[in-house]
C-alpha cells in the first residue's frame, strides 16, 4: 500500500521561453510549421522526461499547449465561431491561431477589417488569461481535434505513461460565454457529453489508464442548477469509460459544493490545500465515499517558495490516518503552469537567496520526497525535509528580510494616518483656487509613447554600458520634450511621461528594499506573452526618493500644473510574487508607507497633484464574493495610507483601467482620491451608472479615448462621449482623459488624438 504523486500540469513554455520564441517565429514567417512542431515536441519530451526521473507516479500530457488550455478544449470539441473558416473537421493549427489572435485582411483591396480574435480573460484570481468559448444554440460540438490522444501515444513512444489533463464540460461551458441572453451555456451539456465520451474511449483504446478532468468552476458559488449538472455529467462520463478520472479542482475550497464534489463518481478528487486551507478537515468530516481517492494539492503551485516539508507532512498523515495510504495521492495545489520553470536557470541568485525558493522541478522533488517519506524511506529524503527547515529558518532569521524598523512601523498604523485633514468638499475648494483649472479639466494618465531608442538607453544604463549621467540626461531630454508637446497641444495637467519606466512595478520594486528580481523567472501570461513578476520577499521599505528627481525636473520646465505618478501598493502585491510568512495585508501595508513617504516627498518637491495608479485594485477580490468584504478592507486602507499623508491643497488621483465598478463602488469612494479616472470610452461610459446611483461624490476622468486601438478619435465622437458623461456627472466633477496611458501607441496616433480631445472638451465647455 503507497501513497502515490501527481502533477497537474507544468510550466509548458520552457525555461528559456523557447516556445515563446518558435510560436513567434512561426507568426512571422521565420520558422516553419514542422519547425514549430518539432520545438512543440522537444519541449513536451524535456518536460515529461524530467518529471518522470523525479520519480513522479502520474506524470500530466496534454497539459502542453500552443497558446492556451481552453482554446485547445475548443479545438477539442469544435467549438470554433462561425466567422472563422475551417473544414468543420479538424481544427489545424492556423485555424487555433486565428481563433486566438484573429485574421487580418490586409491583403484584401479596400478590406482592411478582417476577423476579430475570441475574447480573453483572467483565469480565475491568476494572472494568467485564456480564450472564452462562444457558445451558441448552433454550435455543433463534434471531437476536431486529437492533441489529447496525440500526445498520450508521443509520450508512450517513449515509455512513459501519462495522465492526459482536459477541462472538463462543466467548467468548459461555465467559462464560456453564450451569445444570446436567453442561452444558459449549461443547455448545452447534454449535447457537449457525447463528445468528451468519444475522447475518453479513444484515450483507453490507445492504453490510457487515467486521465485528470480539471473542474475549476467547483471553487464558483454555484446554484442547484450548476451542481446538478455536476453530478449528471460525471454519472455519463464514468459510465462511458473504464478510464480512472481524478477530478481536480483549485485556487479556492469547495465550500457548499463540497458534497457535491465528494460524491461524484469518480476515482479521486484533488483539493487545493493552499488556497483552501481547511478543506481537507471539512471533506474528512463529511465523509469520503470508500471508493474515492483524495488527491492532496500540498505545495503551492502559485508561489514560488520552498515548501515547509515537516508541516506538509502532518496533513498527509491526517489523511492517511483516515483513509489509508493507498487512497491519498500527494501534489501540487494546482497546475504549475503558474509558477517559472526551473532555479538552475538563476545563476544571479546566491546559494544563500535559492535556498528560500523552489520553482516547478523543485516543487515535484518536494511533492515525490513527501511521498516517500510517507512509504517508509526516511534516509533518502532527510536531505530535503532538511533544507525545508533551513530555509525556514534561515527566511525567520535573515537580517535582510527581517527589519525591525519596517515592523514597528506597521505595527504603529493608526486610523489617523489614513484620513485626509478635510472631508472631500473643503478640499475640492481649496484645490479649485489653489489650481485655478477650466471646467472639464483635460489631462492623460500618465505615460507617453515609449520608442525604441528608450529602451535601448534604459538597458544599456542597466548593463552599465553608458554613465549615470548621460542616462540622467536622456530622460531629461524626453521629459522636456513631453512637456512641451502636452503644452502645445494644450493640456490642462500635464505629466512627465513616464519614459524612464519599462515596467510600473517593476520600476519601483528596483529601488525599494525586500524586493528580489530574476532573470529568468518567466511565466506565462497569455499566448506568447510572458511576465517575471518580482518577488517580496523581505520587509519593505524605501532608502531613498524614488521619482522626486524626475517630476521635479518636470515640474520646472513648465508654468502648468504638473501630475505626479506613482504605482499603488494593491498593484505592487497584485503583480509580485508575495511572501507566504506574513499576511498579503501586511505586506501590503508596508508597501503602502514607502508609497506614503515618496507621496509625501513629491508634496514636499512642490508636486501638486498626485496619481497613484491602482489597476490591479479590482483583481486582487477573493474568488468568493462572501469574502470580498475583508479584502476590500485593507484594500481601501493601503490606498489610504499611501495617500492621505498630504496637505489639503495637495490633490490625489488615482486611475484604474477597467470597467467594472457598480460591485465595487462602495470601496471606490472610500478609497477617497480626489480624482479617479478610469477606462469607459469603449462602453460608451454606461458604467457611469454605478457613479450616479450613488451620487460619486468626487471627481472623475471617464475616459473618452480609446487608447488600445490606434485608430484617431475624432472630435465629435468625444464630444458625445463627454456629454454622455455629463448626463450622469456635473460639469463641475468631471475630467477628460484617455482611457489609459499611451505607451504602446505612437506620437503620429497620440498627437492628434489628444489634440481633438482637447478640442472636443473646449467645445462642450462653451456650449
Ligand atoms: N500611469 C500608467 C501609464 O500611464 C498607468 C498604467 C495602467 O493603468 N496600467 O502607463
Ligand atoms: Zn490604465
């Protein structure tokens, strides 16, 4: 009787991005498709081999993907959109790609509008982004596409026998988007079934013995309906075949779908003990069906921190003790797609700094000695449970991650700090005279097209290829020339331009303490695109003034108003990896005061306005509305103590660029900026609503330029747009701005638009 392992998934896009760089290539036309097929297959045999000699029971396939997990399900069962053409057969790779990035019809004389791509969106609380299906009442599933069988036999060609993964039907269709109102996505179940029976039976047929159905959409609040659905598709999809199912689940407990989940047919189920801390206890205490399996999700598959080995190992042993060795398997909390490839591939970092980290081939060495501690062999896998405890050890009592001051900071937090002197009516006055700005002030949100020769200087300053001063002169050089352009085309609040930024977390992580940076550490964000988030790792605090130099600089090439801009403490932890030893409130409260004190620097610098950018505020909500409330609490309050330290004169603005409020408004005005802007041009500022019901008492930029496409706006358009806003909000309480910044658009596109905002808000202003 042994206690087995389980992978869900591993980082697919290769340690060096290699598949990034082949997919790229092929969109380009550098490579060719057998290339991009045969990097595809290198990379899949490298991973599974790797996994495999760590000694890993059930190693996942199909868990590989080109672009994204739900779009190779839609490939799967032939949910592609009608305006994409395909032979209704099989779905070849051009046909995935231009469901994922759509078709350009350059080509075409006169056409230039092509096809639109499929609709992305957040996985989950992740920052990883994956395709919506669209469904419909005439979407006809039928099985198109046979990557899940493919790769079960590439990887039994080379004698290792895997667990195939695929999304199972419920979370497919609850991921999905129906195209009409009256369309529940789970009418489509029963016609859905057929095909995922088909893929399973071709599975067995070629030997399979297992396969992981991941059914995230468990961890939703789900009605009667939903669950029902649960129970009626499995009691299909175990009927149909032989094949053992593990149904994994993550990211959050099951909560009230708990039963539902545990009496499931199905062989085991995997819950994530990480997020869901409890959820072992509750599903123990419920009862576990005889027949069922547990799958214990142990080490986190979302962070990046070497596992505390000894504690891991008691929770296994709680569900031995219950069920028997035999019947719980051991991994990570998720898929390790989340998390980067491999520590070898940082040689920048000291032996000391690795020791606190295990990335995905650490995380399968870690799950593989648990278990085999579990079966009896204590000798081979001390070493490991070893460097468990040192790093632990080593992480409490590291004087660079500990600092005493930082926590004695914290610890003197009080309400005090997080109130303005005056309520937002007595200092929209003081603001109004001291600023002395038109009605419908016009302003951007903070950066300016970004050029190539930015980057270059950015870097080669990095790399120490060219002197501090002549670095310090170039940004000098494009902050003058952004501020004469804003003055020319006669914005009212003007910015410096953010030029000296590659990343706006990133740029500020450099330069405070706590903040460990890799060089390798990719993850995938969408398609080919992938982020290195930093790591916090240690107490946070700020050794010196951080953009003072620059907004200063600013401030004194020009007579106007000029805006200062910062990143907030939400979006700082939001876009990190973040310590798992102290609560992400904590953290974030000592972000937000070296915030506050660069806030207060700037005031101090003569910076009279000041934006701190929040765009990551609204990802950071729990997956459970029925803990939204606790977040948002000390959510709002790092807002505000990263910006209630200033005078009244002093005026904060915040931006966020999405649009959807109406859940979260109630923690929007308490968060208190004197100015919010926020993207709405797209939405023909209905969003707005939410602003007016509650009768918003501050002021707001709804933005009237869409900035992600590079198309020019014309004057007229934001004029309606303006007056959409201006039904809504008074003409005294509204700003006019861009959706977001401008960096990944050009001057030739960015002039002229801002140019016809400017003139566009005049207009409206005397009429
Ligand atoms: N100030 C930042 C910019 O203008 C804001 C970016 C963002 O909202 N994501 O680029
Ligand atoms: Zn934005």
């Amino acid at each position: 009787m042994t206690t087995t392992t389980a992978n869900l998934g591993f980082p697919r896009i290769g340690a060096h991005r290699e598949l990034k760089r082949a997919v790229e290539e092929y969109w380009n036309g550098d490579r060719s498709k057998e290339e991009l097929l045969a990097e595809g297959a290198d990379l899949r045999e490298r991973h599974w081999r790797k996994q495999d000699e760590l000694g890993l029971d059930f190693v996942p396939s199909n868990d590989f993907s080109y672009y994204d997990q739900v779009l190779d399900t839609c490939a799967m069962v032939g949910a592609v959109p009608d305006r994409f053409p395909w032979d209704g057969d099989t779905v070849d790779i051009d046909t995935y790609f231009s469901m994922a990035r759509g078709i350009q019809e350059k080509d075409l004389e006169g056409d230039t509008s092509g096809v639109q791509a499929m609709e992305m969106t957040k996985w989950f609380n992740t920052n990883y982004h994956y395709l919506v299906p669209e469904l419909s009442r005439d979407t006809e599933f039928s099985l198109s596409s046979t990557k899940i069988i493919d790769e079960y036999e590439e990887a039994k060609g080379m004698g290792i026998d895997t667990r195939p993964v695929l999304i199972g039907p419920v979370s497919f269709l609850l991921l999905g988007k129906t195209q009409s109102e009256d369309l529940n996505s789970l009418d489509l179940l029963e016609e859905l079934l057929p095909v995922y029976t088909e893929a399973l039976q071709r599975l067995a047929d070629t030997g399979a013995q297992a396969v992981q159905i991941d059914e995230p959409a468990l961890v939703f609040e789900l009605d009667n309906e939903e669950q029902v659905a649960y129970t009626e598709a499995y009691e299909v999809l175990n009927n149909a075949t032989d094949l053992d199912i593990h149904l994994a689940t993550y990211f959050e407990s099951l909560g009230d779908n708990l039963p539902t989940a545990l009496d499931l047919p199905v062989d085991s189920l995997h819950l994530d003990l990480v997020r869901g801390e409890g959820q072992l206890d509750d599903a123990l205490e419920y009862g576990v069906p005889s027949e069922l399996s547990l799958s214990l999700g142990l080490v986190d598959g979302r962070n990046i921190w070497r596992a505390d080995l000894d504690t891991l190992l008691e929770t296994v042993e709680t569900a031995i003790d219950a069920l028997g060795s035999d019947r719980v398997i051991l991994g990570p909390s998720c898929s390790l797609l989340h998390v980067p490839t491999d520590l070898d591939a940082e040689p920048g970092l000291d032996d000391n700094t690795k020791l606190w980290f295990s990335f995905a081939t650490g995380k399968i060495e870690e799950i593989v000695a648990l278990a085999d501690r579990t079966n009896g062999d204590k000798t081979g896998t001390e070493a490991l449970f070893e460097r468990s405890r040192q790093a632990i050890k080593n992480r409490a009592e590291s004087d660079w991650i500990n600092d005493s001051d930082v926590q004695e900071r914290v610890d003197g937090i009080d309400d005090a700090m997080t109130r303005r002197d005056s309520n937002r009516d007595v200092r929209r006055e003081i603001q109004r005279e001291a600023f002395d700005l038109p009605e419908l002030p016009t302003t951007t949100i903070g950066s300016f097209p970004q050029t190539d020769e930015m980057r270059e200087m950015r870097a080669a300053y990095k790399n120490e290829e060219i002197s501090q001063s002549k670095y310090e002169a170039f940004i000098e050089t494009q902050i003058t020339e952004t501020i004469e352009r804003q003055e020319e085309i006669g914005l009212d609040v003007l910015v410096h331009g953010e030029s000296e930024r590659g990343d706006m977390v990133e740029y500020f992580g450099r330069q405070l303490d706590g903040f460990i940076f890799t060089e390798n550490a990719w993850v995938q964000s969408y398609g080919t695109r992938c982020v290195r988030p930093p790591i916090i790792a240690g107490d946070v605090s700020r050794p010196e003034p951080m953009t003072v130099r620059w907004l200063s600089y600013a401030d004194e090439q020009t007579d106007e108003l000029v805006k200062g801009m910062l990143t907030g403490p939400v979006t700082i932890l939001q876009w990190s990896f973040v310590r798992d030893d102290q609560t992400r409130a904590e953290t974030c409260r000592q972000i937000s005061l070296a915030i506050r004190d660069e806030v207060r620097d700037l005031e101090d610098a003569g910076i009279q306005a000041i934006q701190i950018d929040e765009p990551a505020f609204r990802e950071g909500l729990p997956l459970r509305e029925s803990q939204w409330a606790e977040y948002l609490e000390w959510a709002v309050e790092c807002f505000r103590l990263a910006s209630c330290g200033v005078a009244d004169e002093t005026q904060i603005h915040t931006h966020m660029c999405y649009a959807e409020f109406t859940d979260i408004i109630d923690a929007i005005v308490d968060m208190d900026a004197d100015v919010i802007s926020i993207e709405a041009s797209r939405s023909k500022m209905e969003l707005l609503g939410s602003f007016d019901e509650l009768d918003y008492p501050n002021d707001i930029g709804p933005g009237v330029y869409d900035i992600h496409s590079p198309q020019i706006p014309s004057i007229e358009e934001m004029e309606d747009l303006i007056y959409n806003g201006l039904d809504v909000l008074d003409e005294d309480q509204m700003w006019v701005n861009p959706d977001c910044g401008l960096k990944t658009r050009r001057w030739v596109e960015v002039e002229p638009s801002l140019k016809n905002m400017v003139k566009a808000a005049e207009s409206v202003r005397e009429s």
